[in-house]
C-alpha cells in the first residue's frame, strides 16, 4: 500500500463512522472520475482483498513481521471488511 493509501485508510477508519466515511470517498471518486459507483467499489474490494493476500505472503514496506506486520493487516482486514458490507446511508 502506498503513503497516500494508507494515510487515507487511516483518516477513514478513524472517523466516528468509518463505513460511512469509506463508501463517501468512493462516492465522491466515482463522481470526480465520471464512473459506475458499483463498478469503483467492486475495484476498490478486489485491491483491498489482493492487499491482504500480499501482506500476508510477502509483508509490507514498513512492516515485514512482528506487531507492525500484524497491524497493517488488521488494517486492510477492516477494510475488506467495510467495502464488503452494504454502505450506510
């Protein structure tokens, strides 16, 4: 995941509502870019799940084991896990 990623995931899952705060970001991204809502949420879920796969085989940048491994992947977990659930209106 690069910085811009992850300061993003981390500014949305800290929010008081963070499926709520996902699912308006790729609101506005579908609205800016001129695309399917449903089409950019499914891409934003495959890349979410290929993250957590990677992490998993190979670590991250900033973290190749230990706590800060374990963190990053409880990150991209909640994040599969928000993108899989229907958004809150």
């Amino acid at each position: 995941m690069g910085t811009f990623t992850v300061t993003r995931a981390l500014t949305i899952l800290t929010t008081a509502d963070p499926g709520k705060g996902l699912h308006r970001t790729l609101d506005v991204f579908a609205e800016a870019a001129e695309l399917d809502r449903e089409r950019v949420g499914r891409w934003a879920q495959l890349h979410a799940v290929q993250t957590a796969f990677w992490g998993r085989r190979q670590g991250f940048r900033r973290g190749r084991a230990g706590a800060e491994l374990s963190q990053l992947l409880n990150l991209v977990d909640e994040l599969v896990d928000l993108l899989t659930r229907s958004p809150r209106v």
